[in-house]
C-alpha cells in the first residue's frame, strides 16, 4: 500500500467530531469530485466519481446520517487504466438539488462554501473531504509532496485563499487542462496531516524525516573525514618536498638523527597523520612534537 493509500484509510475511518462536521467533509467531497448534468426537463444529475472504494463507503454513510438519502452506487471498470474501478455515485432530481442546496454548494459557480465551513471543527473537516476526494501525497522517505488535483479553476482559487488562513504554504498550478493545488515543504505538509486529522501518517512522516536528517548528519561527517584526510596529504606533500630537496643538496646526514627519522618516516609514509607518525617514532613523540621536526625542515629549505 502506498503512503497515499494508507494516509486516505486512516482519514476515512476518523470518526467526525460532531454531526456539523458530517455536513462540511461531505461537502469537501462534493466540491472536489462532484458534477451536475442536466438531463430532461431541467432535472439534475448530481454524480460523485472516486477510484477510492472506502471513499465510496464513507460518501453513502455520510449522505445518510447527514440526509438520510441513499445514493445509486455503479462500479465502473477501466479496462485501459490497468483494470482500476471507478466508483459512481448518483443522486437525481429533488435528492441532488437538496444535497447540493444542505451542502452550501453552487455548481455554476463553485467555490468554498462559507456557511458550511463557519466553525473550526468545520474548515478541517471540509479540507479533509477535498483532500480524499482530490488528494495524493508522496512517500516522505521520498519527496516531500501533497497535492490535489480539481477540474474547477474558481474552486481551485478559492480552495487555496482557503488553505492560505491555515497558513500553510499552497501553491497552484496547472497539468493537462486541471488545476492543481499542492504543498511543499516538510511543515506544511506535516501540518496538513494534522489538520485533517491523520495523526499516524503525520507521526510516520515524523519519523521519515528524522531518519533523513540522521543520514544527512552521517553523510556530512563523511564528508568532513574526507576533507581531513586531503588536507593530511597536501601537508605531507609539502613536507615530502622540502625533505627531497634538502637531501638532494645536503644529504641525509646533514640532519640531526631526529629530524632523520621524522623525514624517513614521512617520506616512507606519506598519508599517514602526523598523529600516526610521531607513533612510528623511537620513542614516540605527540602530533606537536612531529609537526615540529617536519616544520624545522621545511625551515630549513627557506632562503634566508
Ligand atoms: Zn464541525
């Protein structure tokens, strides 16, 4: 199951704080995935399409404790789209008029509807209802995206002007003819979760993130190793050099013994910290105590 799938789960088996809230979430539901036709005579056609089957459940379960009607439900299978089904609900005539009426919802003109959402409790709800109906969010071990996509540019806009008093950080944008609201960014979408009510999917999203970070921190200190290690070598270089040339023109036995050794050492060696070195020495000297014999080296190849 993808995070997406399991996150839609646990919001359909949230139990809504109060009947009010039944009405704004069915109301979400309505807005994103929702459509009217007309038929004969003026009659509507209120129809709901959704690939999520618990959505489907839930949509009929919020229409009866809500209206007490009961829509027709038609499974629709797509032969093209890998076999998935389409789950279709409709309601006719005076039913679709009066969901669409006790909904706050003007399909000629949709946007979020201000009644049905007046309470706190409420815009959550409402906000869950578009995201199950619209929503997909991405493996956070992933990316960091949650999105809806809607067919209604006006619902789109108010839908973002919306989530802006959230203040969550929303984005629109368009794919192929549909609008597309999303989020980006760890916060926002963590709070999203929240919102909504998916406290499992936030709390693994938590999670997902914090093993990030620690793996971000390993692969810096990594890197820093890495970074010691070049600038050994390009020490060591240096101190390879001014050795070579003080032996090619004075000799080995020009050196004191101690400073002999040191240059042996390092010229046999050449990766190895000075740490590691002043170990090789008879009897071992500390890191300060090697930097120093080599530095009276290269001292010594200095004009002057
Ligand atoms: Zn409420």
């Amino acid at each position: 199951m993808t995070f997406s799938q399991s996150t839609k789960r646990e919001l359909c088996r949230i139990e809504p704080e109060s009947v009010c809230c039944y009405l704004a979430e069915l109301s979400g539901i309505i807005c994103a995935a929702g459509s009217v036709i007309f038929r004969g005579r003026g009659e509507k056609r209120l129809s709901i399409e959704t690939e999520n089957n618990a959505l489907a459940q839930r949509c009929i379960r919020l229409l009866k404790e809500v209206f007490d009607v009961s829509p027709a439900l038609a499974t629709l299978r797509h032969a093209r789209l890998g076999g998935k089904n389409t789950y279709r609900l409709t309601l006719d005539g005076e039913e679709a008029e009066f969901i669409l009426n006790g909904c706050g919802i003007d399909m000629s003109r949709r946007s979020v509807p201000r009644d049905v959402t007046a309470r706190k409790c409420c815009r959550k709800s409402f906000l869950r209802g578009v995201f199950l109906a619209s929503g997909s969010i991405t493996d956070p071990d992933k990316e960091y995206h949650l999105e809806m996509v809607l067919n209604d540019e006006g619902f789109a806009e108010a839908l973002l002007r919306f989530m802006n008093k959230f203040e969550l950080s929303v984005h629109k944008t368009e794919r192929r003819g549909l609008v597309l609201i999303y989020l980006k960014g760890k916060e926002s979408i963590t709070d999203m979760l929240s919102i909504m009510g998916a406290q499992r999917a936030r709390f693994s999203m938590d999670e997902s993130i914090i093993k990030k970070e620690l793996r971000n921190q390993a692969n810096r200190a990594v890197n820093c190793d890495s970074a010691n290690v070049q600038r050994t070598l390009n020490a060591s270089e240096k101190q390879r050099e001014a050795i070579q040339r003080f032996m090619d023109e004075h000799g080995k036995e020009a050196l004191p013994p101690e400073l002999q050794e040191a240059a042996a050492l390092r010229l046999q060696y050449p990766e190895l910290s000075l740490e590691e070195l002043g170990e090789l020495c008879d009897p071992k000297i500390g890191k300060s105590g090697m930097y120093h014999r080599l530095k009276r080296i290269e001292k010594l190849m200095q004009p002057g």
